[in-house]
C-alpha cells in the first residue's frame, strides 16, 4: 500500500512538470494501481495466514494481469521521469534501467531519488490560458 501511495504522489507531481504536448496519459496507470490494490484487499480479506492458492487454467489470468499492471506501473513511472528531466519523448530502450530500479525499489532508490529531488526542484508547468473571443479583442483594445 505504501508503495502504491508513493507511486501515485509520484504521478501526480511528475506530470505537473511535463511539456503538455509529450504528456502521457495517466488513466491505464490509476486503473492498474487500484486493481493492484484492489487485489491484494481481497486476497488479505478471503486467506487465512499460511493459506496458499493454486490456481491453473483460466483462473490464472487475474494473476498474470497483476504482473502486467505492475509492469506497466514501473513503465509509466520510468516515462514520467525521463520525460521530466529530457522534456522530450524517450525511447522504451533508454527507460529499461529506470523500470528495472523501480522494480528492485529497495536498491533503486538510492539512484531514483537524488534524480526525482532535481526534477521536483523545477517549476511546475502552468496549463496554458485560454481567453474567450471576447477577452482577446479586449486585450487587443488594452495594447
């Protein structure tokens, strides 16, 4: 849980200091941390301590969609940061070792957030303003 809220923190302010043209959606993102979230409230609601599950079959599936959320979790996160410090769109091939060191979080961290700390240090990026027609011919007659 702790881990998902600090992803989720993390979402929220890397993507405040994205480029609007280069920044990535972050539905599939909210949608695979709750279901991961989700996931693990029901298997510490429904097992009891020392129980194990074997599941084959379609009953797998669930299982194997957990490990594809926590990947696309770490692709995300690794998107938002390279994009975040380069401010231009970076290739899948120069984010796999941001993805492997969120994976290996515990390890990771120690070269994760010395570069987080200096992306959160810049501005956010403010949306730009958008004026009715009538406010820009009032601008106009200003100048």
């Amino acid at each position: 849980t702790i881990f998902l809220l600090w992803f989720l923190g993390l979402d929220v302010e890397l993507m405040k200091r994205i480029p609007l043209k280069i920044r990535p959606s972050n539905t599939l993102f909210l949608i695979n941390t709750f279901l991961i979230y989700l996931g693990y409230c029901a298997i510490a609601i429904l097992l009891d301590p020392g129980q194990s599950i074997n599941v084959t079959g379609l009953a797998a599936l669930p299982i194997l969609y957990i490990f594809y959320a926590w990947f696309s979790i770490y692709d995300h996160l690794s998107k938002l940061l390279t994009y975040a410090e380069d401010e231009t769109v970076v290739p899948l091939n120069k984010r796999v070792g941001d993805m492997i060191l969120f994976f290996f979080y515990l390890i990771g961290v120690w070269w994760l957030q010395p570069r987080i700390k200096k992306v959160l240090d810049k501005p956010e990026i403010m949306k730009e303003n958008y004026f009715s027609i009538k406010d820009t011919e009032a601008l106009r007659k200003r100048q």
